[in-house]
C-alpha cells in the first residue's frame, strides 16, 4: 500500500512484520531506541502531515514503509498469504500507535497459525480519508473485517476506448445520413407524384378543349357545344373584276363557339331589297347600292348580323397571294392564255400552284354554258388557298393587309380585318373550314331547306331572334298566276313598316295564306293578314321560308289594290 505520508526510504531502516491488527493492518517490531540526551522538543504542525518526526505531543511519529506501486497487487496477494495471528486491541489510529497497557511479543515459541487460504478482496473505491481519521472497517460474510486501506485499485489505460468512441460517432453519423437519404427521397417521389398530377390534369383539360378525347370526336364535340348560343363573326366579301367586269359575293363565317370556319357562296341572282325595299338582285345591288347598303339588306335577308364589308378588286388578289407566296388548289378547269398558242395560265388537276395572276385568272373564269355558281365556287377555292396560306397570328395578319396599301371600308379597318382573317386562317390550317353554296331558285328566292342547311347552321340567322324595335321580316310566294302581284304586295307591306325580304312564284291556289313559325310571331302574322286585306282565318302556324319571320301565300282570292292615277 502507498502511504503519502511515509514516503519510502531505501536507507531507513525497516521494520519487520511481526503480525496483523484485527483490522488487517501490518504490526511492525519495535525498534529500540538509543538512549539521547534529552532534548527540547518543538512543536512542528507539519510534521505529521510529512510523515516523520514528532507529533502535536512531542511524541516520535512511527512512519510505516512505503510500498511500490503494484499495478497487479503482487503485494497484497504476499501479505494475504502470510500467516494471521490474533493481537489485541490499539488505539485509534493517528498516524501513530497507542499504547493501551497490553505490549505486544513475540513469540517465538508459539507454532505458526496454520495457513489460511487468502481470498481476492473485493475492489472497493476507497472514499476520500480526511487526514488523521480511520475509516470504518467492513464485514464479509463470514465475520472479518477489512478496511479499504487494504485494497489497491488499479487505473489500466483502457487503448479501445477512443476506438470505441469513433465507432459510436461513426454509426451515429452513418444512421444519420441513411435517415437524410430517406427523407430526400420521399420528398422526390412526393414532387414527382404532385408534377406528374399536374401534367395528366393539363393534358386532360388540352385534349377536351380540342375534342381530341378518346371516344369523343370533334364533330361530337361541336355539336354538343352548338346546343347553346354561339358567337359568329361574319364578314362579307366582294371580288371586283376590274377587267372583266362583275361582282362575286361571298360570306367568311367564324364560329368561335364551334371553332369552325366556313365560306358561303352568295349567287349573284339571290334576291334582295334595295334601300326603297324594291326586290333586286345581290349582283345589281352591289354596283348600285353599294357596301353599306347591300350589307343590310343580306343581313336582312339570312336573318345574320354582318359586322363589315371588305371589297377587294382584282389587283389587290394579285398583290395579296404574292404576299403570302402563292396558293396551292385543286382546280377544275384549264384556264388558257390570253392570246393563242401560249401555255395556259391554270392546268387542270390535283395540287396547282397558281401565283397572283394565275389565282386571279382562275378566280373570275367561267368557261363558256357555265352557270355562274361554277366561277363562284372557283372563287371560294382561291379564297380558301389564301387563308391557308395566311399568317394565323393577328399581328402578321394585320401587317399584311397594311402592306396591300388598300382603302377599305369604314366598316371593316385593317386591324379588324387583320385579326378576321387570322382567325379564319387557324380554321383553314387545322382543317376546321368549309365552303357551302347557298341555294337558290330561279326567281332569286331561297330554296326550300335552305334555312336549316345554311341559314341556320352556318348563320344562325334563325336562332338569333331580330333586335328589339326591328322591322319584322315579311317574306311572299306568288300563287296568284299573276306576276304583278308580288310588286303590289311589296309596297303595301314597305308602307305598313314590314321588312321585305324576298319574293318567289308558286303553285296557284285558291286561297291565301298568312304563316308564321314562332308563337311570339302570332300577333305579328295577323297584322300583316289586316295590311294585305286577307280575313283573319288566313293566319296559321307552320313554318315560315328561310329567314323570315312571317311567310304570306297570295292566293287568287287576293284583291291587288289599284294604283292612284
């Protein structure tokens, strides 16, 4: 056991071991000592705490051995095996032994205690000793006593200690990537499921606003969106051959409800009202009446509202599929030269390139016994070949047309008609455009049927009702056999504020006959019946021609009224 306060002394003499206290404590021989002189003694209050000299009495302090540190307690193992005697009791220990009046001996006579089998001493930590005070000895279990003093504790430098340390750290920082690479991961499959949702949403929403879904066609999807109001923009067209002489007339259609661009024919022969209301063809109203003039009374006559006029004449056709780098038409007729024995300016087949004057000449040529539709529908096709052609960017379309350097109508700006023809022009290119001829029967009139093909699906001209404040559209059949009859009745109805919007011959009958379709128009039907002189029982439900409003049948009991000499 070290003992600090009795460093060891190799010079000192040592004590021997002559036995162990009932606390285990090592009992050392008594050196005699050489009689001295007496001497003063002083008080040194340090002495007992260096181990040696004298203590607070002036008595000599008896200093223990002190032993080498034994990192495998090779001494305590010694000490055990030596054999144990039975000694009396000491004093409290001090740093010094008490005599009590027993002395101890040796005895040398006495046999050795037989040796008893030493047992390991449980380590112990040994608590912090205040200085001159004996701990508490301890029991085992078999009745003796130990005290802490006699067990040495050993500090071994443990080498896998930092190891350990390291690897702690190292798998806590491994667990704690592993647990950052998962919670990545969720968040990226998480942002992926969200991107891919979006992208199924707006595909979805694209494909049914194009009628492109599976099991539902564009044609499908148009006629469901055509069930409710629809939004036209109509404009109407006049081709001027400044050569040639004469008109041809046609209608640009955009359906923006439907998306749908159609091309309607307007026969040079239609019947229409002039500006008195007299009857008069469209070919001879627009010469003489003019842009304005004739626009009102087609609007009139097909019940649609026609929002400007664009007159194009000849050159500017020319200039106008030059800007857009020529056409490519099927045509059906070989156009020839102007003068003999030169190619022809248009061949006959299948996907033609025709530049500006080619185009023009294909447009206006009828070849001789040909009916007027034929050059009318020549006409459509060049119309059709431009718009596919046309920039469908509102912007370009209107750079084009400022480029034409062409007076336009009031009605119809080079803006408007920039972003018109735009749009027509995105129809034509995605194969939503048509061309539709409007029939007609000899006499001008609408053909029968004619308001549910044309009039009706294309213009609207039967589901849009006439403004409020508008001139009901009167529209009569000649079954008189008298042609005069037409003309008297057109005036009588001009002058009983009735709109006029055409007239045909029919079969004789006996008896007139005042029609009308809509129940709203039952009021309507019998003031015209009063205005022509026809009996009240000659107004009836049934379904009034084309556009118009009421349909009166002159039979020959109508009287026509004489004119003032």
């Amino acid at each position: 056991m070290n003992d600090r306060q009795n460093p060891y002394d190799p010079y000192y003499p040592q004590p021997q071991i002559v036995g162990y206290d009932e606390y285990g404590q090592p009992v050392y021989q008594q050196v005699p000592q050489q009689a001295q002189p007496p001497q003063q003694q002083h008080y040194d209050p340090y002495a007992q705490q260096q181990g040696y000299g004298y203590d607070a009495y002036g008595r000599p302090v008896q200093q223990q051995p002190q032993q080498p540190y034994d990192p495998y307690g090779q001494a305590q193992q010694q000490h055990a095996q030596q054999p144990r005697q039975d000694y009396g009791t000491t004093g409290y220990d001090t740093g010094q032994q008490y005599d009590t009046g027993q002395q101890w001996a040796v005895q040398a006579e006495a046999p050795a205690a037989p040796p008893q089998t030493p047992r390991p001493a449980a380590p112990v930590a040994a608590p912090a000793g205040v200085p001159g005070q004996r701990p508490a000895p301890e029991q085992d279990g078999d009745g003796r006593d130990y005290r802490t003093e006699q067990f040495s504790f050993i500090e071994e430098p443990d080498e896998d200690s930092e190891d350990v340390i390291d690897w702690l750290k190292f798998t806590e920082s491994r667990s704690e990537r592993r647990e950052e690479a998962r919670r990545k991961g969720r968040n990226r499959v998480v942002a992926l499921v969200v991107v891919l949702a979006l992208v199924v949403v707006g595909g979805v929403g694209y494909l049914w606003s194009e009628g492109k879904l599976p099991g539902m066609s564009g044609e499908e999807q148009k006629q469901n969106t055509a069930t409710g109001p629809q939004k036209r923009d109509t404009i109407v067209v006049h081709l001027h051959d400044t050569k040639g002489g004469g008109t041809s007339t046609a209608l640009l259609v955009n359906n923006a409800t439907t998306k749908q661009g159609t091309t309607v024919l307007l026969p040079n022969a239609l019947s229409v009202a002039d500006d008195e209301g007299s009857a008069t063809t469209l070919g001879k109203s627009v010469e003489d009446d003019g842009s304005s003039g004739t626009r009102e009374a087609i609007g009139n006559l097909l019940g649609a509202k026609i929002t400007g006029t664009w007159r194009l004449d000849t050159p500017y056709l020319e200039n106008l599929v030059e800007l857009v780098s020529n056409i490519d038409i099927t045509t059906d007729a070989e156009v020839p030269a102007a003068k003999k024995g030169e190619e022809p300016l248009v061949a006959k087949g299948e996907n033609q390139t025709l530049n500006g004057r080619a185009a023009v000449a294909y447009a206006t040529y009828r070849a001789p016994g040909e009916a007027d539709a034929k050059q009318l529908q020549r006409f459509g096709q060049v119309l059709y070949g431009v718009l596919r052609k046309m920039s469908d960017d509102p912007k370009a379309a209107t750079v084009t047309i400022e480029t034409l350097a062409q007076i336009l109508d009031p009605s119809l700006p080079e803006k408007d008609l920039g972003a018109s023809l735009a749009k027509l022009a995105e129809h034509a290119k995605g194969g939503d455009y048509k061309t539709a001829l409007l029939p007609v029967a000899q006499d001008g009139s609408l053909a029968d049927g004619t308001g549910d093909s044309v009039v009706k699906d294309i213009l609207g001209g039967k589901v849009s009702a006439p403004e409020q404040g508008a001139a009901a559209r009167v529209s009569l059949r000649n079954a008189t056999g008298k042609e005069d009859a037409t003309e008297a009745a057109r005036i009588v109805l001009i002058n009983g504020g009735f709109s006029f919007v055409g007239a045909a011959k029919a079969e004789t009958a006996a008896t007139s006959q005042v029609v009308y379709g809509d129940d709203a128009r039952k009021a309507t039907a019998a003031e015209v019946a009063k205005t022509l002189g026809l009996p009240a029982g000659a107004v009836k439900k049934g379904k009034a021609a084309g556009s118009a409003d009421v349909t009166v049948v002159l039979g020959e009991d109508y009287k026509i009224p004489k004119r003032p000499s």
